[in-house]
C-alpha cells in the first residue's frame, strides 16, 4: 500500500501570498501591543492576495487603531522570500502593488466584540468546520508522508545552493505494510524552478537535487526509492511563481493541513490570512490540540476531531472525534471528555496559544503544526486520562 503527501516552498506563489498577509497581521499585532492590546481590543483582519506577473493585488477588511505602510510590508515580505529579481520570477522591489483594504463590516463587528455581542463574549468570526488530525506515526503524532514531505521542502529552502530558486514543491511516497505500519520511502518527487545563471553543468543540478533528498530522508530511503526531478525536464526560474503561475491566498491548505493524508479531513478556509477570533484560524490550532492530545493520551492511535461553528456564537456548535475504530472507549463519549475539558472559545484558543504573537504569525505561513507552538504541546494528556478514568469506573 502506497501513501503520498505533497508540500510546496515558501516561494510558491500561492505560499508567497499567505505570507503577505501573515506578515502584516504579524505587523499590525505588534503595532497594537505597542499602544496595549489585549483580547478585546485585538485588531479584526481578514486579508487576500493575488499575485500576478509583477504585480499584487491585496484586499479584505482591516479593523486597528494604529497604521501600517500595507505596500512596505508587501514588499518586505517577498523580499525576504528571495524573490529580489524578475530572474527568479518575482522582484519585491519593482512589482506593483494594489491596496484594496476595507474597514471590518459592523455587522461581523457585532459577534466579534464582547461589548456589542448579545453573548457579552467574543463569537467566532465567521460560520465554518474545522478539522484537527493526529496519528501515532511519527514522533510529532502527524502522518509520516507529511512529515517528511515538509522536511524534504525545508532543506531544499534551506541547502544556500542559489541554483534552486524560490519556488518548488515535492511529494514523498510511503510503503505500508498490510498491518498499516509504515516500512520505507517508496517515491520521491521534486520539482524546484532553477536559477541558470548560477549553473556551470547543467546535468549537476539533478545530482545536487538527489543529494539533498537523499540525506533528509537518509532514515527512510534505500536503494529501491524512484527519485524524479523536474518531470517535464525543465523549470527555468524566470518561468516561475507568479511569472508562471498566479498566487492566491489560501489555496494551498491540503499541503498545509496534513498533506492530504487519508482520514485528515479538510476544513474552513484560508488560514494565516486572518486574526484569530476568525475560527478559521483558532479552531485549526484547537482542533489539533485536542487530537494530538487524546494520541498522546494513548486513547486512540488515529483521531480525527471536528469542531463547527455560527458567526458571533463564541461555543462550538458541535463536537466530533472519530478514531477510526482505534480508540479505547466509543468515540461518542471521547466527544463529551473533549468538548469538557476543552476551551473551543474563540477567546480561551487565542489566550491559550498565543494567537496575538506576531513572531506566531510569522512563523505559520511557513509551517502549521511543525514548529514549537502551544498547540503541538501535549500538555492536557492528565486531564484526558483522568476523565476517561472516570469514565471507566
């Protein structure tokens, strides 16, 4: 049985645009912690991007107090991506940049403050479902192809070898065996734009490719994994992000959540786009703490958990863990310990997980789950184990 997950580079277009915007919530967070800034005067964004050939577009609604120069920041964060000239697809300095900002609509205002809300506490920002995933495959209770699929995209990022532009994406694929345990690395697939200005060999660049998979996957790799580079046989980086291919917020969420691993089911919308009383945002993280907590509890070894909301209603509307016949209990009395000792608010996900961190937001454009956050924590796993005990009594 083979499983595939697939990720992209930071300099993807769509990744690029997702960094835009979760660049300038980040700076606006910090802007607002300047003149003191807590949960019930936290700025309202919920921003989009397009890319196209040299230009972006950025819109939405915005409501702070303080301003922010929105084309610098735009220009900084492509800038930092290393798209600084047209030759890798995208210059952060000459690009044209289109500010189609609006203020928060009063009526989302409504729910989203706890002044004005009818429930005199913050509502979720919007309707929607979300999902959170955990799996007891990997250290990091997350799919082993999406792991190693971000770890092959990272060193790639981060080899300093100026022949691999910006923008690439990749796919690994994972033998199982008939228990559903995985045994090897089976295909690895790489497509990275390529900078010929910097190349000397041409038929180097396929080796130096092989290299960098080989050693970051070196655990799970043998001398039977298909690699392939570049399957059309070229990808010249002028030819690349939005040169080559439009960039839009939010349409990369199957490589950001979870890799499109089978059972993780995809949710909501666009992420790092929005500030988190936007449930979009907070209940990806909520929804993702709670699995990977009950894994970590040694309750179930696969879980998914759904969480749905209404616009200005700050509690979930419904509560699901599915443990894919996996669990130690049935699932729908896992639900009622979740929903009890969880804080699904938009206010308790927010406090809990330092959602008003710039440097959080900073960091989720580039990896959700990956990273030192609170919500990878396992710090509820006494709490769920003594309810379940209860339960058991």
């Amino acid at each position: 049985m083979l499983i595939t997950s697939e990720a992209v580079k930071v300099g993807h277009p769509d990744v690029v645009s997702d960094t835009i915007t979760a660049h300038l919530i980040a700076r606006i967070l910090e802007e607002e912690h300047k003149i003191g800034m807590d949960v019930d005067t936290m700025p309202h964004c919920g921003l989009e991007v397009f890319l196209g050939k040299g230009f972006c577009i950025i819109g939405g609604e915005v409501a702070t107090r303080i301003y922010v120069d929105i084309e610098k920041s735009v220009r900084q964060s492509v800038l930092s991506l290393g798209y600084t000239d047209a030759a890798v697809g995208l210059n952060g300095h000459s690009m044209g940049v289109l500010n189609a900002i609006i203020p928060q609509s009063p009526d989302i205002n409504l729910g989203t403050r706890a002044e004005l809300s009818k429930f005199k506490e913050i509502g979720a920002g919007d309707q929607g479902i979300m999902y959170g995933f955990a799996i007891d495959e990997t250290p990091e209770l997350l799919p082993l192809t999406f792991v190693l699929v971000n770890r092959l995209m990272r060193a790639f990022e981060n080899c300093k070898d100026p022949v691999f532009a910006p923008d690439g994406k990749g796919q690994v694929t994972v033998e199982y065996d008939a228990a559903g345990k995985p045994k090897r690395v089976a295909k690895v697939l790489m497509s990275n734009a390529i900078d010929y200005r910097h190349v000397t060999e041409r038929g180097e660049i396929e080796g130096a490719a092989w290299k960098i998979a080989f050693e970051c996957l070196a655990d799970w790799v043998d001398k039977k994994t298909e690699f392939l580079f570049n399957p059309t046989g070229e990808w010249q980086a002028v030819h690349s992000c939005s040169a080559a291919d439009s960039g839009v917020t939010g349409r990369k969420l199957v490589c950001q959540l979870y890799g499109a691993y089978p059972g993780a089911q995809l949710g909501g919308g666009a992420i790092v786009n929005k500030t988190p009383e936007k449930v979009d945002c907070s209940a990806v993280f909520g929804s993702r703490h709670a699995a990977k907590n009950i894994v970590a509890a040694g309750l179930a070894k696969k879980v998914s958990l759904q969480l749905a909301y209404a616009i200005g209603v700050p509690h979930p509307m419904s509560v699901y863990v599915n443990t894919f016949g996996t669990g130690v209990m049935p699932d729908d009395r896992l639900s009622a310990i979740v929903e009890k000792v969880f804080d699904f608010t938009p206010r308790g996900m927010i406090e809990k997980f330092d959602l008003l961190n710039g440097e959080v937001y900073r960091k989720m454009a580039v990896n959700l789950f990956l990273d030192d956050y609170n919500w990878e924590k396992t710090d509820m796993v006494d709490v769920l184990k003594a309810e379940a005990g209860k339960q058991a009594s």
